[in-house]
C-alpha cells in the first residue's frame, strides 16, 4: 500500500496499517497511539516481511521499537561497532560492492564520523551502503547514503594520494600523457606493407605533468601563502619522491595508480611566485581494481581475504 508523497503527521496513520511509505519528498514520518514493532521504509514498493524486518538493496530505513518508544535506525554504540564496511556504487549498478573498512572504531563515532571517499572519479554520481560490525564481526546496523544527481563529483586540475597524504594541484596545470604499447614493424623485401609485430601484452600510460605548488591560505587577500610558497613546493617534493605509488586522479574522470619515473624539475621565468615543478609519472596498476587499490594501500579492504559479500 502507498501513501501519497508529502510529509507526514500522526493524523495520516492509522491503527493496523501494514504497509510502505513512499520515500520521495519525505522530510519527517511521525506515528503515536499505537503498539509498533518497526517502521520500514524502502525505495522499491516491494512489502516487507511484517514477520521478519530485514535489511534488502533497497532499503532506507528500519527502526526497531524493542518493546519501548524508543526506535532508532542504529542500535548499537561505539562500544559495540568493531569494523564498518564501505560499500559504493554507481546508480546504473544493482548492487554495492565493498571498497574500503575503518578499523579501531572510537568515541568519535557518537560525536560524528567522517569518511572520505579518495577513490572516486571526477564527473560520476554515487551512492554509499554502511554495515556496522560488532567485535566479533557479526553485522550490527546498515545506512545507505547517496552522492549524486545534481552533486557528482566535480573538481579542478588532479588530487595525487599515497594512501597517507594527499595534495591538490589546480594552479597552471599542464598536462601531456602517452599511452605505451610495444609493436615491432617488419618491412618485407617484397612487400608494398610491413607487418606489424605486437612483442608484449603492456598496455599503460605515461604521464607529464606540470603545476605550481602554492598553499591555500584564507588569511592571505589572495587566498594563497605566496611567502612560503618554496617551502611548500620542497613539502610536495619530498612527498612525489617518497617512493610510494600514487593514486592520481584527474578532473576528465580518469584515474591511475603511478609511480614516479624520474627527476622532478623547478622552473622559474624570474619572478619568485611564478616557479612551475614538473615530473614524469609511469601507471603501474589498475585504479579500477580492488585489489590493486588494496596492494599498493589506498583502501584497507582485501577482496582476498575479507570476501565481503555485494549486498
């Protein structure tokens, strides 16, 4: 049974009333007067076992009375939770796929956790599921979030992360990538054509790139820390050159995981805030991939060994 879309008052529920609220413009659901075992809200329409109130895919919200006033989406509490599981995924996607688990969960978790989401690609839409996990790693709660719509990922220049630090480059930015492949051209002696010979399966871009490094200040008129802009330039440095891989990740959408592959460079045209820093990059993995994401430490989820299910 659906309701008509509007926000809702107690005078709009009434005794033995089994079925769905339809979640579209929803902004407050209130009930009273009446003995509840949960409310039960999906985005499907489907019913809902009245026996058994179970998380599904499309589920948005259940909340458990336990006998008292006092229902609630989580029931648990930072003393509880041991691990929570991020899933994401794409709105033409059926199901959420684990990407990434927050570990040693504190007291913050009750004054308000944040989780950022490092893996994502400029111009897409997601959508986010949360399962909460007791210490011994049964599932304990689950919130479905959404990033999407009129607020898809969108950002200037590229972010370069090494799993710990990340850094933004959006001033001056250039630009220039090569996709590599390895081929052996063969002209024969009575042949107008030559034949082209692939000699391995490598397949991988090469990338340069060229940026200023100026701090964001708020303090400063021009929003930039101009004055210390060498000191930071030599932070970024030391970071490119710490010999981790980076995940970068650039405004067309198109993220890589890279390796620096040579010198980095400073170039000044004789005005000391106009120094640009250029370096090569060299892909050595798949960013798409979990697993590949995992190894080289941008997520702490393992599809090896924590085999998540989709849900």
């Amino acid at each position: 049974m659906w309701l008509p879309s509007k926000t809702y008052y107690t005078e709009d529920v009434y005794s033995g009333y089994t079925g769905l609220i339809k979640p579209e413009k929803i902004t407050r659901i209130k009930i009273n007067s009446g003995v509840y075992d949960y409310l039960a809200v999906n985005n499907s329409g489907n019913d809902i076992n009245v026996d058994s109130a179970e998380w599904q895919n499309d589920t948005v919200l259940i909340a458990l009375f336990n006998g008292n006033l006092k229902a609630g989406q989580i029931t648990f509490d930072y003393d509880t939770v041991g691990q929570i599981i991020i899933y994401r995924k794409k709105p033409n996607e059926v199901r959420y796929t684990p990407i990434d688990i927050v570990e040693n969960v504190n007291k913050s978790l009750t004054e308000g956790y944040t989780y950022i989401d490092r893996t994502v690609q400029s111009r897409q839409e997601y959508e986010y599921a949360i399962i909460f996990k007791d210490k011994n790693g049964a599932d304990i709660g689950l919130i479905t979030a959404m990033w999407n719509g009129s607020n898809k990922v969108k950002f200037d220049g590229y972010y370069i992360y090494d799993g710990e630090t990340e850094y933004h480059g959006d001033i001056n930015v250039g630009l220039s990538d090569t996709r590599n492949v390895r081929r052996n051209v063969v002209e024969p002696l009575y042949s107008k054509y030559p034949y082209v010979i692939q000699t391995s399966a490598t397949n991988y871009t090469t990338f340069e790139i060229q940026t200023q490094y100026i701090e964001k200040n708020n303090e400063h008129i021009s929003g930039l820390d101009l004055e210390h802009q060498a000191l930071f330039r030599e932070q970024v440095i030391d970071f490119l050159t710490n010999g981790k891989a980076k995940l970068f990740r650039n405004n067309d959408g198109r993220n890589k995981i890279v390796v620096l592959s040579d010198s980095v460079s400073n170039t000044s045209d004789g005005y000391i805030n106009a120094v640009s820093s250029s370096y090569p990059m060299v892909e050595i993995a798949d960013a798409y991939n979990q697993q590949d994401l995992y190894d080289y430490g941008f997520t702490k989820y393992n599809p090896m060994t924590d085999k998540e299910d989709v849900i």
